[in-house]
C-alpha cells in the first residue's frame, strides 16, 4: 500500500466524538472580551492592548471574521501607539499586513511590513531579521527573484548574530533555496535545500524541512520514484501545522509524480486535498498550478475537451494575479515610505531648532512658516497633478494589457488546436514506422534507458546467436563475455546521435551483424534507444574467401619469380665460367702453334668471346630489375667492391650455399668461404654481425 493510500484509510477511520469547535471558539471570544471590559473597568492599558490583539487573532483564525480581526489588530495598534510599546506595535503591523498580503492588497501589505520593520528595529533583533523575509516574499509574489534573494539573503545575515534556536536559520535557507529554484540556479537551490535539511535537524530536530524543495528539483530530473521517497515524511507535519499554502504546494507535487506515473487513483485523491486548501483562501498562484496540472493529466489522458476546460481556468487565474501585480509597485512604495520617513525626521528636527531659537528668530520663522505653506501647497497641487496623470497612465496600459491578454488568449487556443492535430499526425506516422519497422527483414529493436529489450521483430529473435526475451539485457543477447564495454559506447551516444559498431561470433558458427543504434532517451514516446541491424555474414565471408585465393596466388607467384631469378642469375654466371674457360684455352693454343693460320682464327675468335663484357652487364641489369636496384644501393653504400666481391653479393641475395657457388665457380667450397670473410670485412662488419642479413637489407 502506497503511502497516500495509507492517508486515505487513516481519513476514512470513524472520528471519535469531540467537543463541537464552533462552541469552543465562541467561549474563546467570549472569555477574551470579558478580559477586554474588566482592562477598561481597572484602567490597566497593559492588559487591554493584549486583549485586543488576541481578540484579533482569534477572529483571524475563524476566516470569516477577517474585518473584524483588522479592527481589533487597529485598536492593539493605536493603544499601543499611545504607550509607546514598539514591540506590541510591531506584531499588529505585521498581523494586518499579513491579512491584506492574504486578501491581495499588496499596497497595503509593504506598508505595513515596512512599519514592522521599523517597530523591530532596537527591541527584537529576530523580527527584525524575519521582516526582511516578509518583504523577499513580497517580491517573490511579483517574480522579482533577485529582489527576493536580495532580501532572503539580509535576512539570513541579520540571524546568524543572534541564536540558532530563536533565529528560524532553516527557513531563511529555505527561503534563499526557493529563490534560487525559480532563478533556475537547480545546483544552488539543491545545496540550500540540503543545508536547510541539515540545520533543521540540528537546532529543531526536523530532519526533512528541505525536502519538498528536493522532490521538485528530483521531479524536474525525471526521478519520481525518488520524489516520493523525499516527499513521504512530509504531509504528518504539513496535516498537523495545517498551514494551506504548505498543503497545497505539497499536494501540486504529489498531483505532478502520479501524473507522470499515471496513477489516477493517487492523483484524484491528492487532487481534492490540494482543491480544498488552495481555494479556502487567497492563494492564487497555487490555484494558477492546480488547473495547468489537472489540464495536464487530462491532456495525456486525451480527454481533449477536459484539458482545454482547466487551460482556460488557468489563464483566467493568470489573468487575476496579473491585474493584482499591475496595481503595485512595491519599489516606488518602499521608496516613498524611506522619503516619509526621511521627512518627518527633518520636521522633529526643525521643531526642536525652533523651540530652542523662538525668542531670538519668532519673526522669521513665521514668515518661513507662511513661505513652506505655501511651497507645500504648491508642491500637494504639483503632486496631485502627477498621481492624476500617473493614474490615467495606469488605466490606459490596464486597457491595452487587456486588449493584448484577449488577443493572447485567441492565439493560444488556435495554437493549442494546432498542436492537438499535429499530436495526432505524428502518432499516426509513428505507429505506421512502427509497423513497418517491425516487420522488416533487417534486424529491429527497442531498448530501454538500463539497455534492456523491450520491443524487437521476428528477424532480430531468429538472427541472434542466444536467445532473446523481453525485458532482457541486450549485452546478455550478445553475450557476457563477447563484447567487453559496449554498454559504454551505446551510454556515451548524446541525446538524438547514433553509434555504429560491428559484433561477430566464431564459436560454433561464423555470424557477424553490423548495428546501428540511436539514442532517443529524451523522446517521450521512446524513452531509449532504437537499434537497427544488418546480416553481413556472407559479404564477410565472401571478402575472407577471396583475400585468401589472392594470398595464395601471390604467394605462386612469388616463387616463380624467385625460381626464374635464380635460374637467370645462375645462367649468367655459367656463361661468365665459360668465358674464363675460353680464357685458359687462349692461353694454351699460344703455347701450342702447329698450324699457324688456323690457330691465329682459333684464337681470334677466342679473344672475341673474352673481351666480351655484355653477359655480366645482362646480369646485373635483370638482377636489379627483379631485387629493386640491389646493384645500385649496394655501390652506392661500398663503390669499392671489385666484380668478383658483387658476385659472391649476388649469390647471397639468390640465397646460395657456399657448396652450390663452389660448383658454379669450379673451385673448392673452403675458397668461397674464405672469399666471404673477405667481403665481410671489406663491408666492415663486426664479428657478431651477419653477412647474409646484410646484404639481404638492401
């Protein structure tokens, strides 16, 4: 059971039989008058004036009787007046301008606060403090919250030099917290409500004073639930000081959370508490709040006609608390008072010069007299002049602000028809995507602000390799181990930005999917996030299949070229050895001459194939073209390097075993290693070095 239904049986409980109030509050009155006669009878002026007062609170309290409080509170007041007694003056000021704070005559109102003020000022520090809060709220009535704060923070100032227990300090931080609030200063008002929380708690043991302030700044964040827990101590205390105006913002907050969590039964119920307290006194501006959150909740509920019903009651309630507004300026009056003020203190101050100059300057100051009677009178015609312009001024803008509010009032209902049908087209668009979306062959899905499933087609429930249920987790689906930090990319998505990202399974079957998901937790109608999918398991595989037949391709290819190379480069070198070959046979036919003419032919021919230096040149050129310039890097870093060294270079590129260059070069393997060693050191190279690394870098 929620805890507003647990009021609501506590309501409805069988009330035991108690003494009729109306008889007790008539003993009250009577018992107080009989004090009032027996005062005037003694002559005890003391004992009158607090008769009177209570006389008037008495009365105040019945609610009915509101003309008569005032007239009592005056009597306190002109008594206390006679005698002096600031203190009694003070309190009957604030009493009535309370009253017509309550009854909205708001000129009235800083008039009498501001003689509280005064009255307070040397006696009673905490009043005096506390008055500045009565003006902040003056100002907060007329939304000038950096007045308000102006004042709230004086307030809080002047009581935090006298004690924490006879100061109120939770209600001055309260009252700062609730000017912040409407400033839109969320962080600052939050902090104050808190801190009001926690002094309460320690110099009067309420541990919840802020919390009403909290559970707004929660419901306009969205979090109810959090709302409700805030809000739960609240309405014992509130039903026992039985203040309206707390219950009635009190009952607008929990009307606001069953609203959104569409609790009719809870939203009626607070609903007619709120109704009873907002209207049974001068509280316009919750009535304003009442009627814009009962069109509310209508609205959602599509009761159209209902909604536009409670739309025009609110703006008739604005309309009330603007002409209210339009008639004060609490700026002037405030302004007019301190030159009052200031006036009368030069007034005492020239009657008391001349008392103590009247034998010496009588004359004078009677010609004075006559000169600022007659400035006076000058300036009372001036003024009346000025009021008489300023009241026509007034007037003529009173009219033209209702011409403007008529006009506004035509606007908004056209505007509020237009948004109705809008409404509706886009619901209907919306549903059709739906739809259409869900039944798409691509992947679909809806989740939920925790990443759970809330909605998904037929095509994303047969794709996924685990399976799939509403409500729940979609990293689950995935699976827990799969895709480490994923929830984090989709969280980091602001409101209205889509992520993509790619997932893919090889355990026991290949399946890769490509997602694309949008975050629309600020949409009321999704309140998530929307994920689309998109099957790219045989474009993967079919990309995976052909990169494979181009690696293998490549790698026939490589070792054909590395075979022709070789093959070419050991051609060359066979040629090069037949050369040396032609060389030595030269050699002996010179030794050996029996046919002389023949042999010079031999031999010429010989010389021929000698001199011939084109085979080695043919090497080099095709051996460069299949190793990228490896002739020229290598002479280009060692251009010291005879033939003999650039072949044996040659044959470690080719990757040649120093008994397959022995063979070729017809001479014994230990030669080529000794050759080797040569080159190694010609190339200056260290011990631990490796020739063939060496010359395979270039």
């Amino acid at each position: 059971m929620c805890f507003s239904q647990s009021l609501f049986k506590q309501a409805t409980q069988p009330v035991p039989k108690v003494v009729n109030v109306f008889a007790a509050h008539e003993m009250h009155l009577k018992k107080l008058h009989r004090a009032r006669r027996n005062s005037i009878n003694n002559h005890n002026d003391k004992q009158l004036n607090a008769a009177l007062y209570e006389l008037g609170i008495a009365h105040r309290e019945n609610k009915h009787s509101i003309d008569s409080a005032v007239y009592y509170f005056r009597q306190s007041l002109r008594l206390a007046t006679s005698r002096k007694d600031h203190d009694k003056m003070g309190f009957s000021h604030y009493q009535i301008g309370d009253i017509y704070f309550n009854s909205g005559n708001f000129d009235s109102t800083i008039f009498y606060y501001l003689k509280t003020q005064t009255d307070f000022k040397h006696i009673n520090p905490y009043m005096y403090a506390h008055s500045y809060s009565y003006i902040g709220d003056l100002y907060f009535t007329f939304e000038a919250y950096k007045s308000a704060l102006n004042y709230y923070r004086k307030s809080l100032a002047l009581k935090q030099r006298i004690s924490a227990k006879e100061a109120n300090i939770p209600f001055a931080y309260w009252c700062i917290a609730e000017a912040h609030y409407s400033l839109s200063n969320q962080d600052s008002a939050l902090y104050y409500y808190r801190l009001s929380s926690s002094v309460a708690t320690t110099t009067r043991n309420i541990p919840y004073y802020g919390n009403e302030g909290i559970a707004q700044i929660k419901i306009n964040q969205h979090q109810y639930d959090s709302a409700l827990i805030y809000l739960k101590p609240i309405p014992k205390w509130y039903f026992e000081a039985n203040v309206p105006k707390w219950i009635a913002d009190m009952g607008l907050l929990y009307m606001e959370v069953y609203a959104h969590k569409k609790d009719g039964r809870n939203f009626n119920y607070w609903r007619e508490i709120t109704r009873k307290n907002a209207f049974s006194t001068f509280l316009p501006e919750q009535r304003r709040k009442y009627y814009k959150c009962v069109s509310g909740y209508f609205y959602q509920l599509h009761r159209v006609d209902s909604a536009y019903h409670y739309l025009k009651l609110e703006n008739q309630e604005w309309n009330t608390i603007t002409r209210l507004k339009a008639r004060s300026n609490i700026d002037a009056l405030i302004e007019a008072y301190n030159s009052l003020k200031q006036r009368s203190e030069l007034l005492y101050l020239n009657s008391a010069l001349k008392e103590n100059q009247l034998d010496k300057r009588a004359i004078n100051l009677e010609n004075e007299r006559l000169s600022y009677q007659n400035n006076l009178f000058s300036i009372l015609v001036t003024a009346a002049i000025v009021v008489l312009l300023l009241l026509l001024a007034i007037i003529g803008l009173i009219y033209r602000q209702k011409q403007k509010t008529k006009q506004k009032t035509v606007l908004l209902q056209q505007a509020n028809r237009d948004i109705t049908e809008k409404m509706k087209q886009l619901n209907e668009k919306e549903f059709r995507i739906r739809e259409m979306q869900m039944a798409s062959e691509h992947l679909f899905a809806i989740l939920d602000e925790q990443l759970r499933i809330k909605e998904c087609n037929d095509s994303f429930v047969q794709t996924m390799p685990y399976p799939v249920s509403v409500n729940s987790s979609f990293e689950l689906t995935l699976g827990t181990n799969h895709f480490p930090g994923l929830n984090d990319l989709i969280r980091s998505a602001q409101p209205y930005e889509s992520k993509t990202f790619r997932c893919r399974w090889d355990d026991d079957q290949f399946l890769a999917i490509d997602f694309s998901i949008i975050n629309l937790t600020e949409d009321l109608t999704v309140k998530g996030y929307v994920l689309e999918g998109k099957n790219v398991t045989e474009q993967l595989a079919s990309q995976v299949m052909e990169t494979n037949l181009l690696i293998h391709e490549l790698n026939e290819k490589e070792q054909q070229i590395f075979q022709v190379n070789k093959e070419a480069a050991l051609s060359n070198l066979q040629l090069d050895l037949s050369r040396q070959t032609l060389h030595e046979l030269s050699i002996k036919l010179e030794n050996n001459l029996p046919k002389e003419a023949r042999m010079q032919e031999l031999r010429n021919l010989v010389q021929q194939g000698i001199q011939s230096d084109k085979y080695w040149d043919n090497f080099m050129r095709h051996f460069d073209i299949a190793h990228q310039q490896f002739f020229k890097k290598l002479k280009h870093h060692h251009p010291d390097l005879t033939i003999n060294e650039e072949k044996h270079c040659a044959f470690l590129k080719i990757k040649l075993s120093n008994k397959e260059v022995s063979v070729i070069l017809g001479v014994a393997p230990d030669t080529v290693k000794k050759a080797r060693q040569r080159l190694k050191k010609k190339l200056h190279l260290q011990i631990a070095d490796s020739l063939k690394h060496y010359i395979e870098s270039f």
